[in-house]
C-alpha cells in the first residue's frame, strides 16, 4: 500500500490492516460525512444549546408555574 500522508495503519501478525488512523485536520473534507454519519462528528456549541432549548409553549408553561409560586409567597 502506497504511503499517504496523515494515513497510518496498525497491522496483525499476519499482515493484515487492523487499525487505520486518519488525521481529521488534513483530511477534514473526506472524513467530516463519515463522522457525521456515524453521529460522532463533535456538535458545536450552538448545536448542543439548540438541542437542550424548550418549545414556546413549554416556556409558557413554566413562566405560569413559576408566577403562581412566587404569588402563593
């Protein structure tokens, strides 16, 4: 096998290829829908609060818990 720069291989006793290591930097363009697809691609940090947010109505739901626990005080 040819040597590609950034592309390493761990091989068995037998020869064959185990193990294959990519450097995601320079590699990025190949490898980012294969981490994607696999969902381990890293969320950012936009990506992470989206998915914690709450709907409109849920927020309203907890605004009139809230108010009506405060005015019980």
């Amino acid at each position: 096998m040819p040597r590609i720069a950034g592309v390493a291989t761990q091989k068995n006793t037998k020869g064959e290829i185990t193990h294959l290591t990519i450097d995601v930097k320079m590699h990025k363009d190949i490898v980012a829908p294969l981490l994607e697809q696999l969902g381990a691609k890293p969320k950012s940090k936009f990506e992470e609060d989206w998915e914690r947010g709450i709907t409109l109505e849920e927020f309203r739901k907890n605004l009139h818990k809230r108010t009506k626990e405060l005015w019980k005080k």
